[in-house]
C-alpha cells in the first residue's frame, strides 16, 4: 500500500510552511519609544516633532548685589546669549534675551538638552562690583531639560563665577588616533595655574578623576551606578594621585602654571601627531610598564585604582572628569564599589575640592544603540554643565580667559560650568595661550 | 581512481608492524569469510545511445553503492545480481557519453528491468540531478548523508568544495571565490565560541578539537599540525585556518567527482571528527576531456580534466589541473589564487566483466596531488598604511592504494599516503606603544633590558611545513550468517603528524602584541619543528547486516567499534597518553520498499591541534629597575623573565556522542522523496584554554648612585631591598569546551511537474547549539588591577559560561529542465528564518565562585557565605557576558542558473548569485546584521574533448 501522493505532498508544504512561521524571528529591542538619534531621526518608527523652548534668565537670591551693582533693571539679565545643545549633538543652538530675560528657540527638535550661559565682566563691570565681590569675573549657569512639543518653559538662575585659586587651566586626554596608524594613548596631560592672588602650596594636593558616565544597557542598567553619579556630597574618584611634599616644598605663586604628564618624555618620536614633548614636565605620573624620568617628580598613587595602561595617569577619553582637591586622609574616604567594572571608588567630600571639569565626547560619530545614563556625572552644585568636545588630534581643552590683572596676570574663567568655562584649541602645555 | 565504483571498502592489511590486536579484530572477518552468497534483486536491461537507439556495447554499469557491476555486452545488455534492497542509483558510464545514473527503489525479491539511454551530454538527459541526490547513501555507511554526483557539481558553479558543499541542508550559500578562508561544519548552529585568536573567538566549525573529517580519495586531509596561529595573547589574527578545519579552498570543485556528505554516524572506518565527514572522489580513470572556464568580475578559473585507458582497459592515466584567481574587492588589492594539478594512475589485473562468480582483480592506484594556494592582501598606504599580508600554502601529496582478494574470500586494500604542505607567508601591521623597558631574554632570569616605544612595524614571518603520514591497513569480508548478509570490516590506520617549519618568526623587539602592563610579557618567537610530532593509531571493526524478511521487510544493521590511540612519543609504538572506545551503531528499518526508518548511535573522537598539544612557553617581563633619564647613555632598566610552560600533559581526544532518528518516505514513481531527521551531538572534552593561576616574585632594588648628568647608568644594589609577589593566569590548553547540538533537517523533493518539466527541492535545517566553557575565569581588567595594585588583595574568579545559538534556514530550488534544448534552469531562494546568539550565565555580585589570592591561590566560597560581609570586596557583577538575545533579522536572496548545452557537446552556464542584490539588514537596536554578498554575474564554457581538440586546429 503507497500513501496517496497528494496527501503527503500537501502535508509537506504544510509542515514547510509551519516551519517558516515558527521560525519568525523575534527582534528584541530596546524601549526606545520616540528616541531620536543625533541625527534627528527617529529610531523608533514615530513620528518626528519640533517643540518651542523658552528659557527665562533670572539671578541666583545670593547674587543679587551683584546684579543691582551692575544696574540690571529688575534683576534680569538682557541681551544675555544663550546656548542649547542638544545631547549626543555637536550643533549649539544660540539665543539672546530680551528685556523679560527669555530666549527662545522655535521649531527645535525633541530630546534632551543642555541650556548653558556665561556672562563675562568687563573691568568696568567688575570695578562697580563691591570690595567682596571682587573675584567675580563672570555670571554664568546652565540646566539640563526635557524638551516637549509643543513647548517647554524653564527657568535658568545665573551665578556668580569666582576666580578660584588653582584651577585646571589646560587638559588633554585626547588620544591621538591618526587613520591607519593607530592611536597613542600615552601624551596625556593637565596643566595647573594659580588663577588666584597667593602662592599656593602643591603639597599633598590631589589630582583625579572622577566617576566617568555610562550608557543604558539592557544588561547593565544605568541603576548599576547611579550612586557614583551627580552625588551631591562629593566626587567619587576612579584614581587619585598626590602631589610630593608634606609642607612648603613645591611652592606655585600667582599667575604660575604647572604640567603634569602621564609620562614625562618627548613623545614627538613616538607618535607622528597630536602628541607634545613633555619631557619638561614638571611632574609625572609613573604606572608599572611606563618609563620612570628619575629629572621629574613623581606623583604619588593614592589609589584606589591604577589606571589599566600601567602608564600611571590617564583619563578615559569619553567622560573625563579631572578634579583637584586638597589634601585627604584615603583612608578615611567612604568606598562604594562600581559593579559594572568591578572597580571600587573613593568619594572626596566636595568641600575639599579646589577645581573641577566635566567633558563628553562627541559620539555622533559613533553607531552606540544605547542613550546615555547622564550627561551631568558631576553634581550641578559642583559643575552645572559638560564642555562637549570632539577629540580632534593635537588639541586640548583650555579654559578661557577672561582678562588681565594690572601686573599683567592672566586671570581664567571659572563658572564651574564646563560647557562654557572651556574651548577646544591646539594643544599649549607650559604656557596660557 | 574512484570513478569506477569498483569494491567498496576494499580489504587490506598493512604490512609492516602489525601489532597483535590487529590481527584479533582481523580475526572475525577472516573466520566469517566462509560463506558468500549474492542475495537480493536482478536487474538487467539494456544500454542504448538516446539519438539513435544503437546499443553501447562495454558500457560500465553499477551501483553507485558499490558492488556489484558489470559491463554490458555486444547488443548492450547486462545484469547485475545480488543487487540490496533500498534505494539505489545505477550508474552507466562509457567513454564519450555523459555518466547516467538511475535511481530506483530495490524490493529484496525478484528482477527489475532497467533499460537505460546514453548521451553525449548530461543536459540532454531525461533526468538530470543538480542537487544532492534524495535518497543517497555514502558507500558503505548507512548513517543519514547527502551525496552529490559530478552532474550537480557541473552545475553549481562552484570554485572550491566549499561552494558544492551548499547542496547540504543548513549550509548558506555564497558566492564562488577563493576570497577568504573556507571551513565546513556539519550540524553546528553559527555561534562564536569565545575560544582563540579574537575577542570573540572563532566559530565552533573552527576550533581543532570540534569538526567534520574531509577524506579525499581514501585518505583524510588534516590541519592538525597547522600551527600558522598567534595564541591566546597576540594582538595580530593572522588570516589562517590554523586551529580548525581545513581551508578547503585547497580543493577546486572542478576536479571532483562525487562528494558523500555522512551528516550521521560514520562508520567505524572512520576517526578524527566529532561532526560526521565529507568523503571526496575526484575525477579519475576513463574521462572524456574537457576544459572548463569560469569568469565572474571577482573570479577567474579554468580547469582541465581527461584519463586515459591503456592495455585493454587494464591501465588508465588521467589528470586534472584547475587554475583560478579571486579578487575580492574591486576597491583593494587583495587576491587569491589557485594552481592545482592531479595525477592518477590505475593498474588492473582484470578487467570488470561481471561474471558472477569473477573473482575481484587486483588493483592498484597512484595518485599524486599537487595544490597551491597563494592569498596576498598587500599594503595599501593611503588606507591603511602598514598593514598587509599574504599566505603561500604549496602542498603535495603521494597517495598509494593496493587492493585485491585476500585469503579465504576476503579482500584487503593497503593504503599509504604521505602529504606535506608548505605554508610561507608573513602578516604586517603598524603598531603603537608606550615608551617602556623591555627586554629581549629568551630564557629565565634577571637582565639588563633597554626601552622602547612608538609606532613600529610588526613583521611575522610563518614558515610551517605540516606533515602527514598515513596508512590503512584493511581487511573486507561478505559472510551470510544467521540469515543475515553481513558485510564486514577490519582494519587499522596509523597516522603521524609533525610540523618541520621554522615557525613563527620576528624581531623580539618589535613583536605583534604592543601592549605590556610590567608583568604579562610579550610572545617570543616559536620554530615550529620544537613541536614533537603527534603519533595516532586507530583500530576498528565495523560489520553491516542486511536481513530480509516476508512482506518486502528489510532491516539493515551498521554497528562498528574503534579505538583511537594517541601515543606518547614520537611513534605508535610508545605507550598511549590518551585512548578512546567508540561504538557506533545505525539501524535501518523498511516495512515497505518506500519507508525507512533510521536511527543510530554512537561516538566518535577528535584529535586536538599540534598546536593544543604542544603550547609554546609563555613570558612574563616583571620590571625591576625603570630609569628612563634624558640622556639615553644614562638609561637602566632592568627585568626579570619568567617561563611557564602551559603542555597539559593529560589533554586528548574530544569526544563526541550521537544520536540521529529519521524517516524517508518515497511517494509513488514520482520520483519524489520527503526525508527528515533529527539529531543530538554532544561534543565534550574539546580544547580550550584553562586559566590556571600561578605565582612570581618581583624584587625591588636599590641604585648605586641616582645622581643625573654623570654620563653613565646607574647599577642595582644587591640584594633586593624587598620582594613581593605577583599572580598570574597561564593559557592551559584544556579539554573544558561542550558543544551540544540539536537540530532537525528536512530535505522535500516534489516530484517534477511534467506540464512545465519543473521541480521543486526543499531543504531546511533548525539547529541550537549551546557551547560551553567548564573552567573558572576571570576578568581581565581584574587581572590587571591585581597584577598592577598592591592594595589590592583578591580578585573574584566565576564558572565558565554558555553560549547559545540558534538558526534555521531554509533553501528551496526550482529547476526547470528541457531535455530537447539541453536547458537546466536553476533558482535558489535561500531563506534565513533564524538566527539568535546569547550568553547564558549569572551576571549578579553573587555569581562569583571564589577568588584568587596574590600568591596565586585559589579559594572557594560556598554559597551561603557569599552574602557574608567579608566578602565585599569581590562581590561584582560579571561583565562580558550578553545574556540578551541579538538576533538577526529574517531575510532572503534569490540566485539564478541557466545551463545550456553548446554546438559539440559543450556547455555554457550562467549565473547570477543574489541576482536582485538584496543588502539584508544593518545593525540597529536590538538586532544584529544580516547582509548579504553582493550581486555577481559570471558564466562558465565547458568544451568536451573534440570541441577542444576542434578549437586547437
């Protein structure tokens, strides 16, 4: 007896067939309903929508002295530009106020932005200041906000901008990548500058970097380390390292500038850009593989970790966050441990620090799915906003100047916002441009 | 010379030193070898030329199985008795006239009348076969395979077995070319495996100890003594096969003739593979000539191929020579080429007259083997300056196979074959690093070192020459026992693997690894002959029962033991360092002449790489002194070489255990023929690389004078001011990988629609694999922290991980056919229903296992102490893992394939490989990329013999 051939034949198709739906793929994707991409374009299948934003200017309660000195009419700070930034873009968007104090951007795409301003003083301005208000060289602020269509309204508070005492006044963390010929991570550097009236005492001073940012993996949440993140009790330092000295023994008076390498030599040999002689450093940090310039003075390692280059010093090249802070006891600081990298992290208590920086990289170029945890890693009542940069080759992020002092000192703008407190320039270690 | 299906299997014993247990397992076959008797069908008919209807008298005329065959007389009849029941293709050759193969359905009683028409070319057939044969066996074996015969090889325009291997359910295709390397494994769903030479590590289909054997022409091709790899902590992947299967672009399909895909259980016969096997006949014997040229904007080839018979049809000569060159992008430089020549000779004692009661002649066949393999990918400086590199594989191969009736009715076959391969090439890349010390010591100890840093070019140099000897001693005999035909096997292979390359070479200082964290030190240049050679035996006994029963009923039965042996010395007559028993049984049941049902069991095993077996040592720099002053005369560095050598003396063979059930059903006379099978493959044992930790010490000193500007290096005070310690994790090759594979193949041929003379083949593969890693492992940016930080006192180790993937594919083909016009028109649609990979292991604080201490020591913690508040320190979440499931998105590509036969019996091909040049899919949130080879045209010109000699007056 044969089986009727029909039958098996249309069985078959079948089973092909049940085989095929069976087998439909089932693509995960992550909760993304209405994201847009730097680009603007929707990922998630939605429709694209423009929003107004409305930013009103207002003067931080502390600070309003200053802004009757300077004779602002009500308190509200006109014909003040204002800058945009949309996260993941590279594109500010610019408005100024009107006489109410608000800017406004129309027809600007959804997400979210970072709203930033400064408002430098001239020496007339500054001169009308009080006796106290003196080291105030600028008002600055920013916010970080969700825009929604039709329009979001916010309120941005500006606050005065002291002159600090030593500042990070140059940074480069850029990795030199030249197409083809790999990258150089080795050049780092930070310049220090006494942006202050006084000789300052580098002794056990502290130069780190703090919690760098994360994105929102679907298997390493962004809960994993939001402890380490915006802590408004201090800043939670991946590594520390110290300066030598207990005393008076490395004295830096007003108006003078250090350089700190991560490896004090002539890099120009090794790399064909981007990279600095820095074998006049007056500093080095020393990991277990680097070379050891016996001319230059090292760094002390406070931990709590060793940067994995074994290089010593060396800032992650996507969110660097340096600080300065005074000296510390280590073993006293609070420790939390960072799950995703295994690492832990030592919180410095935000009164012991002197100067801190936030950046973000520029990773529109970059394919990542994920969005980001923050773009703020660094609580606001610390630094308000991230300078955003683009890691050109042989540049380096140096804060701006905001004028000279009779003797000629070069004063530095120190909002403690980033976003407007830095530029991007070719590299000049040694020197204030 | 394999094109006569001469007997299978034949019987032969090696005639050096034959140890006693060959003689024992020979014992069975030689006290059996009593009674033979044909039992089964007739078939009888007659050979006619299809124009004309005149017979073809000496036409060959077999089974494609094996024995028996015969040749038709001086009207073109024949007969062959004692034909098995099942499925079977009878094959009729004759000089001048396309090979004709029958397929047909053998009751276990009575005669079946065949008669069977010549022509000139296969196209102008009735019945042309262009893809794997429905209802086909491998000669010999019973488990599930698929066979592919020199029609559908013709046709699949395919550069390297890789390209025919298409035909087989679950295999992607792709476009012909020689670009990039080509490795087969049956029945593994495409995952990475985590294993050597990349982040992610190479797919199951390319580790040693995983893979599906490739024998050609008896003996089997091995990459086990490739070592053309880096290791486990080179930055540099050097574009080899090394470490997996071997790179079958070394085999041109043009010189095929037949390709038997044992996607089951093997027979004993066969050893080294945990993933069935891939028997290969090329073109042997009597052929007709014929060149063929192949041009695709990519692809060049050109193949010639003709035998010869000599001496009345006791001798024969032919050769085969395949050119082909492949450039892979019009937008770079990178080419491939190919030169491969065949030659084989086959001395008879008598000619094949099918007489039933002719006893077997002696036989004897030569082959030499000669293939080149050139792959350069040259420096292009304005797009990626410095790096390039090039593989020049040249190999040779002698192959002596002597067969002929033993004693007692027996056969026997001696075969030998020795293969060398001489792999030269070189890769390049710019490399950067850090100014740091360094030190060039090749051995153990303290020496004065000197810095470096910056940009340089690493240039490695491979030189390997891997080696294979080879033979078979085998023994056949055909008893009827019990009422059973039996067809039994004996026989013994002895293999010996060696590689006499000078090896992995280039300039200490500038090596292909640039980064160095002051404890894990840098490779040192390996000669590759410091490897031993790896001595194996096999021994085996395989026996394969037909038993008829009333009512159509037959049942067969294959059941087989082998024992592998790898030896501890340099010969097979040391002692075994490791040995397996594989027993293997397939069972075959027909209730009626159109139903099979199938299953079978059984193990087998791998051998793992000479380069598994034999580690080069590894470095550790520990840096003692860094004085790195301005003025380079004053410079002192000073370091501290440690060598581990990671040899596993207790590493051996992979084993792999299998189970496959099925069923295959022929509907009427239809020619249609629905088949599916499911399978579990379980391959445990294959090697990995353990982390074994262990302990340095690194010693601190004083300087004699750390004065700057003196014009001279300070020197180290002795003793060491202090001492401490340092862990560190050895690469210990290991038998710690599984591979447990399930899947279900389908394979559907509709009978052909006789109104459009169209039909429809379907083929469809489901396969899950879960790979996984036994040993502990850690991470390696703890690794470094712990080696780089002395406050930090222990790191946490995990369990090894698994990893899952799954894919189904599947593969339909329409093919039109138009005997009258010589017309084959072919559309593949391949269609990817599937494809999903994801990481199955514990990612919490709590999935730590242990830690390792800074001396080096490993300590558990039981679970319930995990909590416990001592253990805060190492409670971190695992990273690495990817426990969300990327899955590709389904997609399809169609491809084209018009044959047509040309004025004298030629042919020309056309083909359109993802002919409406589909891209697939990119990468996006939550999915993977699917993208697909872009659209290639080409066509192939066969010239038969005449037309050639034709086109050259």
């Amino acid at each position: 007896m044969r089986l009727p051939a029909r039958s098996v034949w249309a069985l078959t198709f079948g089973a092909v067939l049940l085989l095929i739906l069976a087998c439909e793929p089932s693509v995960v994707r992550y909760p993304t309903a209405g994201r847009t991409d730097t680009t603007g374009v929707d990922t998630s299948g939605g429709v694209i929508r423009k929003a107004t934003l409305t930013v009103r200017l207002t003067i931080d309660p502390r600070d309003t002295g200053i802004a009757n000195a300077l004779g602002w009419a009500g308190g509200i700070p006109a014909g003040v530009q204002v800058a945009a930034r949309r996260a993941g873009s590279s594109i500010e968007l610019t408005a100024s106020t009107d006489s109410a104090g608000i800017a406004r951007y129309v027809n600007i795409l959804e997400g979210n932005y970072s709203v930033s301003v400064v408002r430098v003083l001239d020496s007339a301005e500054n001169a009308r200041l009080s006796q106290s208000d003196r080291d105030v060289n600028a008002l600055g602020g920013a916010l970080a906000l969700d825009v929604k269509a039709p329009g979001t309204d916010s309120a941005l508070a500006l606050a005065a901008g002291r002159r600090g005492s030593l500042v990070i006044s140059e940074f480069s963390d850029e990795i030199p990548y030249v197409g083809g010929l790999g990258q150089y991570s080795y050049s780092g550097f930070v310049e220090l500058y006494n942006n202050s009236d006084t000789t300052i005492y580098l002794d056990g001073k502290i130069i780190g970097n703090g919690q760098e940012g994360w994105w929102q993996y679907p298997t390493h949440p962004c809960q994993l380390i939001s402890p380490l993140l915006g802590d408004s009790i201090g800043v939670w330092a991946l590594w520390m390292y110290a300066f030598p000295g207990s005393g008076r023994e490395h004295p830096l008076p007003p108006g003078g500038l250090i350089v700190v390498a991560t490896d004090a030599i002539d890099h120009t040999p090794l790399f064909p850009e981007g990279v600095y002689d820095l074998s006049n450093a007056d500093y080095e940090s020393v990991g277990s593989s680097d070379t050891d310039n016996p001319g230059v003075p090292n760094l002390i390692w406070l931990g709590p970790n060793e940067p994995n280059t074994g290089h010593g010093m060396f800032y992650f090249e996507l969110w660097p966050v340096p600080f300065l802070a005074l000296p510390v006891d280590t073993a006293s600081l609070p420790r939390q441990p960072n799950v995703i990298n295994g690492k832990y992290y030592q919180r410095v208590p935000r009164d012991r620090i002197l100067d801190i920086g936030q950046f973000e990289f520029d990773l529109s170029a970059y394919s990542s799915s994920a969005p980001p945890c923050t773009t703020n890693p660094v609580h606001p009542s610390l630094d308000q906003s991230p300078f955003f940069f683009r890691g050109l080759d042989g540049y380096s992020e140096q804060r701006r100047g905001v004028g000279r002092l009779p003797d000629g000192r070069k004063i530095l703008l120190r909002t403690r916002n980033s976003a407007r407190d830095f530029l991007s320039a070719p590299g000049t270690p040694f020197q204030l441009p | 010379m394999r094109s006569d299906p001469g007997p299978v299997a034949a019987p032969g014993l090696h005639t050096g030193r034959v140890p006693l247990c060959i003689l024992l397992l020979f014992a069975p076959a030689l006290l059996a070898a009593q009674q033979r008797a044909p039992h089964g069908v007739t078939i009888t008919g007659r050979v006619t030329v299809a124009a004309t209807a005149e017979p073809v008298p000496n036409a060959l005329v077999a089974l494609e199985a094996g024995a028996p065959a015969t040749r038709t007389d001086s009207v073109g009849r024949y007969q062959l008795v004692g034909v098995p029941p099942g499925p079977q293709v009878l094959i009729v050759r004759s000089i001048g006239f396309a090979p004709t193969r029958v397929p047909l359905t053998v009751g276990t009683e009575g005669t079946i009348t065949r008669d069977v028409s010549l022509a000139r070319s296969a196209l102008t057939l009735q019945r042309v076969t262009v893809t794997a044969e429905p209802t086909g066996r491998a000669r010999g074996e019973l488990g599930t395979a698929s066979v592919i015969d020199r029609d559908a090889i013709a046709n699949q325009s395919a550069t390297s077995l890789a390209g025919v291997l298409e035909l087989t359910p679950g295999v992607a295709v792709a476009p012909p070319g020689l670009d990039g390397v080509q490795q087969f494994s049956i029945r593994t769903a495409p995952i990475p495996t985590g294993g050597p030479a990349s982040p992610l590590g190479p797919g199951a289909a390319d580790l040693a100890s995983f893979g599906t054997a490739i024998i050609m022409d008896g003996v089997p091709l091995s990459n086990n003594a490739n070592l053309q790899s880096a290791g486990p902590r080179a930055e540099l992947v050097l574009p080899s096969s090394a470490g997996g299967g071997i790179d079958l672009r070394r085999i041109p399909a043009s010189t095929l003739e037949r390709v038997e895909v044992i996607r089951g259980i093997p027979s004993a016969r066969w050893g080294d593979l945990t993933q069935g096997a891939v028997i290969v006949d090329t073109r042997a014997g009597e052929v007709a000539p014929e060149l063929v040229a192949r041009y695709d904007p990519a692809t060049v080839e050109a193949s010639f191929v003709g035998g010869h018979a000599m001496a009345g049809g006791l001798q024969a000569l032919s050769g085969t020579f395949d050119i082909a060159r492949t450039r892979a992008s019009p937008l770079r430089d990178d080419r491939a080429s190919r030169v491969d020549a065949h030659v084989a000779h086959r001395w008879s004692s008598a000619p094949v007259t099918g007489a039933a009661d002719a006893a077997l002649p002696w036989v004897l066949d030569s082959r030499a083997d000669f293939s080149q393999l050139y792959a350069d990918n040259p420096e292009e400086p304005n797009v990626l300056p410095g790096y390039a590199n090039a593989s020049h594989d040249r190999s040779l191969r002698l192959n002596e196979r002597l067969s002929g009736p033993g004693p007692r009715g027996t056969h026997f076959a001696l075969t030998g074959a020795l293969d060398v391969t001489q792999q030269r090439g070189f890769t390049q890349s710019l490399m950067t690093r850090g100014a740091q010390p360094f030190t060039d010591r090749l051995t153990s100890g303290r020496a004065i070192g000197h810095f470096i840093g910056g940009q340089y070019l690493a240039d490695v140099k491979i030189d390997g020459t891997p080696w294979l000897l080879y033979s078979r001693a085998e023994l056949t005999a055909a008893p009827r026992r019990f009422g059973f035909d039996h067809h039994l096997t004996a026989g013994g292979e002895l293999r010996r693997e060696w590689n006499a390359g000078a090896g992995f070479q280039y300039d200490v200082e500038f090596p292909p690894q640039s980064f160095f964290n002051g404890v894990a030190g840098f490779d040192r240049p390996r000669r590759y002959d410091a490897a031993p050679p790896v001595p194996t035996s096999g021994w085996y006994l395989d026996d394969r029962l037909l038993r008829i029963f009333p009512h159509n009923v037959s049942l067969e039965v294959q059941g087989g033991l082998r024992a592998d042996v790898l030896h501890r010395g340099r010969w097979w007559l040391s002692k075994s360092r490791d040995a397996v028993l594989e027993p293997r049984l397939t069972a075959q049941l027909s209730p009626r002449p159109w139903l099979r049902l199938r299953g079978g069991i059984g193990n087998t095993a791998k051998l793992p790489s000479l380069g598994a077996l034999s580690p080069p040592p590894e470095y550790y720099d520990v840096v003692n002194v860094n004085w790195y002053t301005s003025d380079p005369v004053e410079r002192l560095a000073v370091l501290t070489t440690f060598l581990r050598n990671p040899t596993n003396a207790d590493l051996g063979w992979s084993v792999s255990h299998q189970r496959e059930a099925g069923v295959e059903v022929d509907v009427g006379h239809t020619g249609g023929v629905i088949s599916v099978v499911a399978y579990r493959n379980t391959v445990m044992g294959g090697a990995g690389f353990a982390s074994i930790p262990d302990v340095i010490t690194r010693e601190h000193y004083a300087l004699s004078d750390s004065t700057i500007g003196t014009g001279q290096p300070p020197t180290i005070v002795e003793p060491a001011t202090s001492v401490d310690t340092l862990p560190i994790i050895i690469n210990r090759p290991s038998n710690d990988l599984t591979l447990l594979t399930r899947g279900v193949e389908m394979t559907a041929f509709f009978p052909e629609v006789t109104a459009i003379r169209t039909q429809l083949a379907v083929q469809g593969s489901w396969a899950r694999s879960w790979f996984s890693v036994a040993d502990i492992q850690f991470s390696q940016s703890q690794i470094d922290g712990i080696q780089l930080q002395s406050n930090i006192a222990r790191i946490p180790y995990w369990q090894g991980f698994e990893r899952f993937g799954e894919r189904s594919l599947v593969t339909w083909r329409v093919i039109h056919h138009q005997p009258r016009l010589g017309l084959v028109i072919t559309a593949v649609v391949q269609q990817d229903l599937k494809q999903v990979s994801r990481d199955i292991g514990a990612t919490d604080t709590l999935a730590f296992v242990g830690y390792l201490t800074r001396d080096g020591q490993l300590v558990p913690v039981p679970p319930g102490d995990r909590t416990l508040p001592q253990y805060a320190d190492i409670r971190r979440a695992r990273v690495g893992l990817l426990p969300q499931p990327a899955a590709a998105p389904g997609d399809w590509l169609l491809s084209l394939q018009v044959a047509k036969t040309l004025p004298g019996d030629g042919r020309l091909s056309l083909y359109a490989f993802n002919v409406l040049n589909r891209v697939g899919q990119y990468e996006r949130a939550g999915s993977t990329a699917r993208l697909y080879p872009s659209v290639r045209f080409g066509l192939e010109v066969t010239l038969p013999g005449g037309a050639f000699a034709e086109m050259l007056r």
